[in-house]
C-alpha cells in the first residue's frame, strides 16, 4: 500500500493510510456525544482529526503513540486542514509497520552520528576535558540516540539533539582552523554537552517526541541542571576543577543574553564562539525548513522563529543544483 | 586620644588619629615622585589620602590593612574632601588597638546574630530542610560571621550578610503571621541560604572588606554557585530529592528578573515573598543610610543605588523619637 | 433545593440551579435567530451560557444583575465550558433567595473589615493625617463596602478593596515593628488611601461588580483623582500642607514605575513601603487562587496576571495542613 | 565703558567687564586657603571663575545675584574657559546698570507677550475655558512675566515661559487653519496652562533664574500640579464639570509617553496636537540655538538634548537672507 | 437603485446592492463542498461574505476587483458581521457603474491634488530642487494619482497619498510663517518626496487598492528606494550634490527612530520639521476616523493603530458645528 | 637606535624615541601660557603627551601625522601615562625611517591581501556578481589597501578592513562547506561589500588612520552608500536586477537589528550568515587584543566594547603552545 504523506493532503482529498497517534484528547461536543480529538503524524508532518460518536472502547483504544489505520477526508477548517474520520484501526503485526518510522527524524542515523560524535571525543587530547565529556556522554547515550534538541523549536525530531550537535562539531573543527588561538578541545567539550541537559529537561521516551518538562526542567531550566551535571561528573571522574569550571561557564553563558537564560556573558571566546555555532545551527536549520516549501522568487509566512520574519527564495542558480541543501 | 571621626572632618581641619589602610597605590606624581595614594577608612566612613614623596620603606610598610597613625590637614579637591599626611607610623601593640574597630559593622555582634539564626534553624521541623540548612550553616560558620552581603552596596560591612539574614527571618516570621498558608519553614530555609555563596564569590579575609571576586564567582556567580552548594548537601545528608529541588529553585529565582540574574521566575509562593523581602530589606538599609545624613525637610543628593532618585527627609513627629531607626 | 456550584460543572452535566447574570448580549445566529449569549455567576465561578432563539419578551427580562434559575446541558466549546439553556426564570420571592449571595466575595465582612479599617485609623495620633483619613473614609463608606480593588485582577470581588486594605494593614503593622524608623501612622494613611479613588474610577454598583471605568477615571485614572481627593479634603479639614503633600506624594508613587503609572518614584521610605505591600498582596491573592486550583506536584497553567508564569504546587507538609491557607 | 561678551572670550584674553554673579561656592584649595569657585552669566552665556585667597569680607559681598566688575585673564582648564579674577568689586549705582541686562532673556518683552497671550485668551469664547483661563493667568502673572520654561533645557532664559508659550499659540492658530476639526479654544487654553504650574514647581526669584525646584515640585512634579491649579480653579470660577475635566487630560497626557511623566496618552485631538506643538517648539528653539554657533557646512558637537545627534548647517541659500531665524 | 452603504449593515438586514470584490478566496466547508470567501467593499467600508456551494464557473467569474451585485441577508458571526449571499451577478455595463465609486478615496480628486501639488513646486526656486522634484513627481504622476499612502494604516485610500503630502504641505507653508528660519523650500521638497517610493514599494494597481507589496519593497522597502530614486534623479538632472544629500538625508530621517526605520535621526531643522508633521497628519487622519463613529460623549473601542488608546469624542460646543472636521 | 614600544612603558621610564603624533591641539595653561598637547602613536599603542611652554613655531612644526624624536619621561596623571617632553626635533631623511612603520597595522601586507580577496573573486562564476564586485574592489582599490575598518572598534588599524574582509572570506569558504545549501558566491560577493562604503563614510589618508566621518558619512552612514554604490556599479555594468537587489538587501540587514542600523531583518540564508561571520570576526579580533595583555589566570578590566564584560585568559594547555592566536 501506499501511505499518502500528511505534507500533500489538499481538501477533498480522501485519506486511507497509517500515522501515528502524537497526542488525543476525548471531548463532549455541542450535541453533548463525546468525540476524540487526535493530533496524527508521519515523518512528513502532522494534522488534527476528529473521530466522532465514538465508544468507549475506543477511547480506550487510540491513545498516545499508538499506531493506526485511518480511512477519513480532508477538509479545511478555520484556514488549517483536518481530517474526519470514517474509519479507524490499530496497526497489527501483520501490517509489518515499524513504529519510528512515523516519527520525523534527523537526516542521518542516531547511530552512526553517535559514533561520529565519539570521533570527535577522542580527539580531546586533555584528560580532564576528555573524562568529563565520556562519562557523561555514555550516563546519557539511551536519551541522546532519540532525544530532540526542543520540542518545538529548531530540530524537533528524532534524534535532533544529536544531529545539531554533531552539524556543530563540524562547525567547530573549521572555526578552529580561522582562529588558531582557539583552544579546539575545550570547544568540542562544550559543543558536546552545551544542551545536554535538555535529556532531562524535557521527557521525550522512546519515540523522541517531546510530551512536556520535567519538574526539575520547569523550576531549574537545562542550563542549571547542564551545570550540576558536569559538577558531579567532574567530581566523580576527579577532574581539574578549572576545566570543570569553564566548562560550567560555557554552558552557563552559551544563550548569551540574561533574558535568554544566561545570567553570565562569556568571558572565555571558546564560549562568545560556542554561541555562534548555536545560534548558527538553530537558524539554518529553521530557514532550511521555511525554504523547502516557499516557491522560488517569491517570500514565506511570516516566521514566528525567526522574529516574524519573511524568507525569500532566490532564483540564482546554484541553490538549485545543491541536492541536500545546508 | 580621641580618635577623630572620618565622616566629621572638614576642610582646613588638622589630624591626628589612627585609621585603617583599606586599599594603597604606589604612583608616580608629574613632578617623577613616587608618592601613596591611601583609602583610609574606620567605621564611620572612608576618605582618601597622600603620601607625598615616600620612600621605599613607607612604600612597604603601609600595605592593604595596615593600621596606622596619621597627622595631617584636610581639603577638598574636586569636590571631594582628602588628607595630605605630614607624619604617618603604624599602629603597635602598646596602642592597645583592635583592628576590627576600625572597620565599618553591622548593628549587631556576628555571634550573637550567628545565634539567633540558629534558633530560627531549630524552627524548621521538616527534617530534610532543617539537615540541609544546618550542613551549610555550620559548613561556612567562619565566613558567615563576619563577611559582608556585598562589595559596595547594601549592607557591605563586617558582618553585614547575617544581619541581612536575620533581619529578613524577623520579616518571614511576620509575613507567615498574615498570609498563614505560606509554607513558613521552606521561607526560613530559602532566606538564611539565599546569598550563602556570597561567601565563596566574594574574597574577604577576616575584616570582611572584599577585595576582590573569586574566579568560580566571576564565571558562575553566587546564585549558581549556591545551588551547587544545596545539590551537594543535600546529596551528603541524604535529604528529599524535592525538597533540594525547592530551595534550589528559591535560590534561582531570588532576583527576579533575567536581566537581574534569575533565569526562572519564582513559582512557589515561598519564592516570591523570597524575593520582596530581600529587595525591601536592601532598599531599607540604603535609605536609612541616606537619611541619616539628610537634614529634616531637605532633599538628598541623587542616589545612584536608588534608581538616582532623591530622598526626602519629612518633619513628621515620631521619626525623631526613635533611637534605632530601621 | 442543592445549588450546583459553577467551578464544579464538568462537560455533560445536568444542571437546573439559580446563578446571576453578570452581563448579556442579544445576538443573532448565522440561521438569522435572536439568542442571548449569557454571563452566568455565582460565588465560586463563572461561565457562558446560551438561551437559544430567545423571544422579545425573554430579551428583556433577562438583563444585567438578574437572578435567575436555569435548567441546561453543560458542553465543551473550543476548550471552554458552556451551558445549553432549556428551561429559564426569573428568581423571585418565594424563592428566599439574596442576590449578594451569588456575587464572588471577600473572605470576611464588609461591614466587620469597616470596623477594624476604623480601629486603625484610631491608632493614627497624628491629627493632620487622622482628619484627612476620616474624612475620606466616612465620605466613601457606601461604596467601600462593597467595591472590588479591581475590575479583573487581583480582589476582584464584592468588598475585595476592603479586604486588600485590611491585609496591607496587618502587613503595615508587622513591618513598622521590624523597621522601626518607618512612620507607622503615615504609612496606615497611605495604605487606607493608596487605591482610594477606584470608588470614583470604576462604577460598580451596590454589588461590588465593576462593569466600567467613569470618563473621569478613563482621562485621569485613581491615582491621579486621588491625589485631587485628598488635596480637597486636606483643605476642607484644615490639614497641615507637608502632612497632605507627603500623601499625595505616596499615593503618586505607588505604582513605582512610569510606565505602571507613577510619574514620580518613592522618595520616603514609608511610600518605599506603601509600593512593596501592595504587590506582596496582589501577588499572594492571584497565587493562591491559582494554587486552589492545581493539583499537588503539579504546575498549574501559565498566568497571565503573573507575567505568564506557571505556578507549582508542592507536596511539603504543612501546606495541606493549614485550614485557611495566605 | 565696552563690557566684553562672554561667549567671545577665548584663551588669554584680558577680561575687564561687568557679569552677574549666578553662583557661587567658598572652597579650600590643596595648599589650605579659601577661594570663591564663581558662575558669572550676561546675557550671551556663562562662565566659570576664581577668586583666590579670598578674604572673610569678600565672601560675604560677592554672593548670589550679585553685580559685580571684574578685572582677570581668560585660561583653559580640562577644555573649559575659565576667569583667573585679579580685581574684583561691586557695582554701585553710578555704574548705572540694570541687573536684568545680565540675565539671558527671550527675544520679546515680558509685558508684550503677555498682552498678546491676553488676546489670545480673549479668543476663546467657551465661557467656562475662558474664566479657568484668565483666573489662572491674572493669578499668576507676577511670575509669568519672568520664569523661565525649564531649570536648563529649552527656553531657560528670563521670560522663557511665555515666549514659549506664544510661539504656541501661532501655531495652534495655524494648525487649527489646517485641521478645521479642532476645537481651537480648548487648544488655546491647554496651550496656555500646560507648563503653568512650572512657576510653582520651580524657584526662579525676580531674575527668572532657576535656583532649584520646590519640594512640592520634587514630589508632585508640575503635571500634578497643574492639574490640581486648575481643579481648584475651576471650583472657584464655577466651571462647567467636563470642560475642567478635558484641561486637566490636556495636563496630564501632554508629555504623551508613561516614561516622560504623562500616566495617560491624550484620548483626544487637542491633547495630541497640543504635544506635538510642545515638543516641536522645544526643538526648534534648542536646534536654533545649536545652529548659531555651528560654521555653514559643518557639523556641531553631539548635543545631549537632542539624543546625543549632531546638526549640520547647510549652505542653501535662503538661510543666510533671513534676519530672525526661526 | 439605492445601494446599501456597507458601514450601516446591521445584523438581520436584507441587502441588495453593488460591491467591488476586493479579495476572494475558494475554500472547501467541512461537508466537503466548495464556497466562496469574499471580502466586499464600498466607499464606506468593507465585510465578509459566503457564497455556498458555489460552482466552477461562479468559481472564476467572482475574482479580485470584480464589480458584482448581491442578495443576502448579514449576520454575526464572532463578533463580526457578515453577509450569506443568496443570489449574485456580475455587473453589466447597463448598470451604469464606475467601478471607481466602489473604492474608498481621498476627501479631494487626484486631479485636483496634483495641480495644487505641482503650485508648491513652482515655489520652489532653488533650481536644483525644483529639477529633482519635477522630474520625480513627472516620471509618477500616473500612480501617483491613485495610490494610497498605506496598505492598511492612515491615508488607505485612493489618491490617499496626495491627500497626505497636500495637507502637509499646507502646513509646512504655516510652520514656515512661524518659524522663519526654516528653508521652506527644502522643506516642499522634503514633504512631496518623503513617501514617494511607496509608488514602488507597493503593488496597487488602478483602483488604489494595495494587494501586496513588491519584491524590492520587501528586501529593501521605501525608504531606501526614495534614497536610490532621488540618487539618480538628482543626477540625471546634474543637480548639486549637497541638495540631493540634504533631500537623502531627509527621506532617511523622517521615520526618526531606528526601529521605525530610520537608521539616522533628523540633523537639519527641515528634517526634524518634517518628520513631526508626518506623524501629525496620520495621527489626525486616524483620529478623525475614530471619532466619526463614535457617540459624543462617549469612548472608542481601543484602537491599535493608536497604541491601543481609546478616544474621547468631546461634547465642546464647536465640535459639531464643523462640516469637515479636521 | 633603540626606538622604545609605547605599550612597554611605565611610570619613570624616560624615554628617547621616534613616534607619530595622530593628534595635536595647542592649549593654555592655568599660569596662561601655551602647551601642546599630543597624541603619540607607533605600532603597539598610542600616549598621551605634552609639551609645556611651546612657541609658535613648535606649534607650526608639530602637526597632525608629523613624525618626530622626542626625550621625556613618562608619569601617571589619573590612572593614565602620559610623557612630558623634554626635547622634540621632527624625523629628518638621515634618520632613514618610513612613516608606515609607526602606524598600527593589520598583521598581513595591504596588497598581498588584495591579490587573495582578488583570488576569492575569481571564484564567483556567476557573471552579474562577479562584475559588480570587480568593478567596485578596482574601483576603491587605492583606499581599499590601507583603510581601517572603523574609527575606534575593531580593526582600527591600516589595512584593516582588508584584513577583515580576508578573515571572514576564510569562513565563508568553511560555513559553505557544512552548509551546502548556501550560495557560496553570493556570499562571497556580500562578504567583500559588506563595509565597502567605510572607504566614502571615512576620511582616513594615507596612512590609514581615520580623522573623521564624511558629511555624507554622516548624512546617511556607510550602510546606505554601499546601497547606491551597488545600484550605480550594478547599472554601468549592466548585471541583472535580482542580483543587485540581493546584495544590496544584504549591505541593509547586515547590522542585523534596527537599533544598529539595518532597517531589515536578513530574508535570505546568505545574509543571515554574513551577519554572524561580521561579529564573530569582530568579537574575535577584539577578544584576542584584550586577552594578549591579560595575564594566565587573570581577568582583563572591563571592555566596554564587549558590552563591558571581563574576559577570563584561561591556564589550559594548548592556547601557549599556539603562535599566532586567533
């Protein structure tokens, strides 16, 4: 069968495919019959549906990450589409669906980025820096295979996190090779672990996908938690304490402004750099995303991310010929 | 000897007393003389002075913290009153001095103060807070009794963070009374730990002057560097996981604003009177400290603490009377 | 009969109890009919109703302030609770019922919070302030009574601005006690007056719900109109000029920031004062009607009253404990 | 005798001239004797001045506002002009000066402008604007005829207020010409008293020189004032309920922004043409007083009045032909 | 026929009339059928309207800027009102319509407005200025005659941007008479040019009504493209070079603040003159639109464009003696 | 001879060397003679100097960019060094010296520099691009080889901008490689245009030191020259629109904020990367001047070009070892 990606769904278009259930609340309407209000996905995108009069078996049924079958059309309601649902079932083991694959990933593998990742660790040729960065590196390698860098933001997909990590490190490597003075080492360390905590921040499961914060991400916030984390890891590995310390320092400063979460500036230039490769990487990738589907010659929406901005798309040639485009 | 008050010399009056040497530079005058450059202060305030033409034996001698007898006339230059010192000696055991009198206090005795926020401690019944606040306060006794809540604003003298404390406990005792449902142990807790890391951010040997910001406190700060502080002990004495997560969060929500230093704005009540009586307590202090030199119906000068404003000191009855304002 | 509380209404509910009509609009539907879209209240809550193609007769009888019983269906409406009406009256005698019992109110009494309010102005010696004080009050009784501090935020409710003053006095009191140089008497008139002229700024009606600001209190605003209030009632006693400057002087400043409308910043420490207790009690109303609400171990939703912050209940002990909780 | 303008002196020019003594400060140099530190103004500008060694009689005649001939060179001091005064003596009566000659005045008399604005009152045939008007005008026409507008901004000079006040009023008639919709005597009337509490917010003696703001003016500021100057006014003069109203709006919103002391923008046409009209005078009058002294084709020094910009002064003609710029 | 003026539809109405499509948008309903949403416009103001159920071929006749008449009855919906359309046509030439009177438009005639324009350039006799403007105003005049002077603020009308630089012209020929130093010619020029690349920086095509701004508009907007126009203009006419400058320096200015557009603030008196009486005439513009709807005595709704105000309309006798107010 | 670095010298120092003097105002002194005071430079620092006592020759020989042998010796007034000068002769032939080698320069040739940003322009093969940047570098080449790129901040020295150009060319080539979607070319073409018009807004001769801004600098800054300097080269050399508009909106948004002078937000990817590779290049050429003067260890005085923060010279292994940091 044909899976009909959810990015090409026009009105009127009738839709018999599998997506995933991301998130589904059970409401009464106005005739006072409870309906379920599902927010389905693919890796190409994701659309409401409304499954009306329904029991309450399926209530029960069709819950969060569950995978299902639905026959249903599409409309448009209030300027957005969405489906209603004629027909629903839970994928079986005879469907022969694997779950991740209705999950919007990064373009590369966790795996394989893992190992890159790794790569780059071993090129930390100071101990402290190196003891510090594996040990957490490993503590947290389940979470950082899938996690996403945000649940809402730039790279909210499956091992997204991983993924802006590892674009950052390439970044990083060339930067050093501008400005030489640059300690290279003690960049790379706090590419690695500058959004680490976010694997605890935010509760993400299996699947990569960013249900809500934690109640340590709510009243602390990942750059606190990132803190205590290379903290205790410093201490357990028994590490140089000024390499801890301007490790700390780098995650502490990486958003640069106080209204942004960063109570300190940096004062060391691997952390003024550190921000720019972060802020570098969070905006290509969100132009990247804008740009995919604005039509040459012509502006985007106003991007909400990118402080209300409209893109444009060039025409010059170049951009064009470019097959995996930034 | 009548010592004779900084904060009562007027131009043209002759001196003859000792004084404590808070900060010294050796300079070079146009003329190519080395001379002193001396921040003389005793508990009253502090004035600047000359050495003129010293040697390299005065230039030794007269190092930060000495103690010292001097003769000399006051003038005022560029609106600013200094001494030229004519004879200058370091103080000697047969003066029969002690050093600590010569620098400015808090109201209060540090042991004392020491004690009466210990009983504050024996109110806390929840164990988890009670162990946690006790480790730290018995951790930092030495520091706490004498060192300042800040190089140069509110309350920067000798013992100056406990009087804080303890005028801040008097404060929640009272704010419990009126808004009962406030949890009055957590507020206690989160008061006496606030500014602990003040203690480690700031150097200030045993006069409690500071004279400096450690490295750990330039690159983390004391609101950071505090809640690693809680992490830690809470972790040695076994305490409750969310109750160490609440007074962290107290501690990084005690400014308030971003722009302020806290990332997180105060989400449990107890953080929110936290932070009002923390900002009350400093504006008190400041003001009493202007006033106390502002005549009845005039204005201050702009104060540079207070937003620039002016203070005004009312005729009304009653502020006369009282002994101990504030 | 059991009247169904407002707040405890969940989609899919029969109700059939009396509520008040807050506000209503005769409107038309997209089939061309009249329906009254209602504001229904009682003192736990309020919510929107619908009496669908409603009859002239039923346009007129169901108007602002009337008490009426209803009988409905509850539903949900774009994540908000709504009434279907199908069966409504007018309250009437027989029924025993009194309006001001419908109208969210102030923990205590009116008339009983009049009694200590006047108990206060007792403690104020000061003659010059005491008569401007009286004068105000007494000439304000009737609507003091019974008059919100606010039409939305904080003490909102019937007598809510009585309540707000009660409160900063007790807080008043307890603070004169720790800062002993702040003019307790002063500090009393400040408090008494400092919202003052919302009488004359808001219309309210005999039951204490604001429906909309006066043209004066839209060109001039309270502040503004009590500084005039008491600059006449200064006069009409016979009131020492300082004594009424320095009033209107705290009233001015109160709000302490230009932009929430204090062109001048506190200059006294008892206006110092006046400003913090009155956010304190602001803050501590909003956060605890929004923690009554939040299950323990939860956050609540982001408020907007509180710069969108989201709010955590804890689990500590002694919370739960305390009957009557701020 | 020729007296030497201040504005021409340069570096090393002898000085034997008359000047106004505005202020002036007994200090003691370093080497411990008495000197007067003295702010001479004429009517072109001002300068500083020392006396040095004075004696005790010296201090006592040369006080403020004293006439006074000197006799001394002109020097340079950190980029400043400064008067080393050799001789030094009171004017007497046979110098047959007129101390108002020393004062920098608006370009028309007092007792000119005032007749004008008179007409201008007489204009406004509203008879409720007209009686507040004129009750104001009549009351304060002492101090009308010499303040100045501000302390040191625009129209600091003798009579600066009115003058100010004039070049209004052509405007409002002007811009009433345009907008035909403005209600032209209201305009006129907030014309006339939007600054008028100025003279009680200021204390600027006979000579309409500022020596300092009230402490009314300090804790009200002249808005508020002015405001209760007309509330009163109008009570007395039995004016109509909303007309006093609509003037006290004008007060209150014509510095249009919060953080300029206006807590309400003008809600109608005549308060927001009555801002625009204050400020452009404002400007014009200090961007011609720039522009006097800046070399055609060049540009003046950063003027902090004007945001810190620079002018420039064009060389089109048209410019150089007009006699009274501006 | 009497067409319904659009501004005086109430809900319930029948309404049978001519209306200009300005915006149409095919949509599809949530029982999956097709419709029509269609914005109507007249001189008076503009509302939404459904055509169900529409066909292809009703589908391609009903498109931007057709002139069509409708049946339909209005309702509200949200708020807001809008019209269900029973039947629609096409008008026909035997309707006797110009499309022309369906568009809002200037109080003035295009015509009419750029002879009086073309009357102030002849003033203009600095010859260098006077090319740059005719050449300029010659090489537009044809969008010029119909443009507006925005997409949706002041002066959206046709022929709105004449009528915006006409009427400040006429009060830069005032200001010149009271502020006599002012180059008035500069200042002619400054006013006619200020916007004038709006011509470019919109796409609004005969009828005045703007659809989108242009590509160069977007990535550069008018106030680099005026400075580019006047660029070239002054140079194909050899004007001199201070004179386009002055005219760059203007058209750059004239938004005042950087964040309004501005990167330079005004540094010559024209510049500073022109941008105050730019703001002026789009503020009485907006004003006088406010207040034409709403009741004497009364308030406005809070209006955006006006920093979310209200507006007071005054019941000042004169007011409503005026037949074109403002 | 010896000739001694400024930045080498300390208070007692004489000192017998040739430097440039950058600026000269003749003075009078308090005792009302004539002095120079004198801004010295060579290539590692500049000082203040003065010569006492100086005749009207001196004054004549000692100008602006004359170079000259001085004997003095060196003191502190107020914290700063400064020389007083003894004898002073102007450089003549026999001392064989080159005015170049006084003036702080970038670390690479002028023109060596020119041929590799010449090489880069080879690589951009689109044909409109590569002739509106050729014609322009040819163009400016003169200034192009010795300007700073600014007056004060970074890269203030001869040859500057050159050096910043080259710098962030270096990245461009990296940040193309991990960002392949990027039109490397069009960033290329913005990165060499980006400040081009510094070499019109500046007046900095031959020696690269920057006097002062152009009227035209002033007028409209180098942001909108560089504008009209594209338009004009992108019409003489007749490349196509599209382009042209896309660097010139790159010029506009490169300041990335309207506060800092870009009207516009950047639209495409290559201008939001020119942004940041502008700053970073900037960030790190200030950082490393400030960390080669900070001691290991140590932290540097506030940079008030680096929003004043302190920066930190970290002790790890690595940053030593490097030769050329940065």
């Amino acid at each position: 069968m044909n899976n009909q990606e959810l990015r090409l769904l026009k009105p009127g278009d009738v839709v018999q495919s599998f997506y995933l259930i991301r998130a589904v609340d059970c409401k009464t309407s106005s005739n006072n019959k409870k309906f379920l209000d599902i927010t389905l996905v693919d890796q190409t995108g994701e659309m409401n549906a409304k499954l009306w009069d329904c029991s309450q078996q399926e209530e029960e049924d069709y819950g969060r990450h569950a995978l299902v079958k639905i026959k249903g059309t599409v409309s448009e309601w209030q300027s957005r589409l969405q489906i209603k649902i004629d027909k629903i079932r839970l994928a079986v083991p005879e469907d022969g669906l694997n779950i991740a694959d209705f999950v919007p990933v990064a373009p590369k593998d966790g795996n394989a980025m893992y190992n890159e990742v790794r790569q780059y660790i071993e090129e930390i040729h100071n101990q402290d820096l190196q003891k510090i960065v594996s040990y957490i590196v490993n503590d947290k390698k389940d979470k950082l295979l899938v996690y996403p860098a945000a649940k809402q933001n730039h790279h909210a997909v499956r091992s997204g996190l991983l993924y802006h990590i590892l674009t950052m490190l390439q970044m990083g490597e060339k930067v050093s090779q501008v400005y030489a003075g640059l300690n290279k080492e003690l960049l790379f360390a706090g590419i690695i672990l500058h959004d680490i905590a976010k694997l605890d921040e935010m509760d993400a499961g299996d699947l990569g996908i960013v249900s809500e914060y934690t109640v340590e991400g709510e009243l602390l916030g990942h750059i606190i938690q990132g803190i205590k984390m290379i903290d205790r890891a410093a201490e357990l590995v028994g590490a140089d304490k000024e390499v801890s310390l301007l490790l700390q320092h780098m995650i502490l400063s990486h958003h640069y402004e106080p209204e942004f979460g960063s109570p300190k500036r940096p004062m060391i230039p691997e952390a003024e750099i550190l921000h720019y490769l972060d802020i570098i990487d969070a905006r290509m990738y969100d132009i990247k995303k804008v740009l995919e589907t604005t039509p040459t010659g012509q502006f985007s929406e106003k991007v909400w991310l990118l402080q209300n901005r409209k893109l444009y798309k060039t025409s010059l040639k170049g951009n064009e010929d470019i097959k995996d485009p930034f």
